[in-house]
C-alpha cells in the first residue's frame, strides 16, 4: 500500500484511491460505457477508460464493489482526458450516500492514496 495521505480535490471533498466497476449511462442519448473507477470521494469520481463522455454531459452512475452498489446522478466535469473522465455527483440518493461514506470509512476497501 502507499503510505501518502488521501488528497482533496477543488470541490473540497476528500477523494481516495479506490477501485471499483463504474456503469456510466448518457442520460440524453444512447451510450453505456463499463469500466473502474480510480478516484472516489463523497462529491464524485473518476473514471478510467480510452473512450470518455465530452464534459457536461448528464449522466447515471452505478458503482459496484464488494457486491454492493451505489448509483448516482452527475455531470462529466471538464476533467476529460484520454486517460478518463471525471464526474461530479448532482444527485444521490441517502441510502446511496450512507453506502458510499461507508466503503470511503473502510480501510480495508479504501487504502490511502
């Protein structure tokens, strides 16, 4: 594991490392994309894949880890790169957000960044 702390990200959230399968769907036109997260926080992630959503578009997100989800609503932030794209989380549901906080609590799930 790598010893460095988590970081925060602009929106002031703490993001950690942390691997899980993402399912992103364009909310205004068909497209599904599968693929990991690598950067999670309470106020969004990011996603690695070749083949990002431009920013600004509105999407679903569901993430599975450790056979359970959390799903989400968001928008692809300007962090678009070929490397992956980020989103900003705009709605989740409470039972989503408990889940979520819960597995960023878990540090055997969550190693530090």
């Amino acid at each position: 594991m790598n010893p460095t702390p988590p970081h925060t990200n602009r929106r002031g959230a703490t993001r950690y490392y942390f691997a899980a399968i993402a399912e992103i769907i364009d909310l205004e036109k068909p497209g599904e994309l599968v693929s990991i997260t690598r950067d999670l926080s309470t106020s969004g992630c990011f996603v690695k894949t070749t083949t990002p959503f431009p920013a600004g578009t509105r999407v679903r997100i569901r993430i599975t880890h450790s056979g359970a989800q959390v799903a989400a609503i968001g928008n692809v932030t300007s962090n678009v790169s070929p490397a992956g794209m980020g989103i900003a989380f705009t709605e989740i549901e409470p039972n989503d957000r408990a889940m979520l906080e819960g597995w960023l609590a878990d540090p055997l799930s969550n190693p530090p960044a």
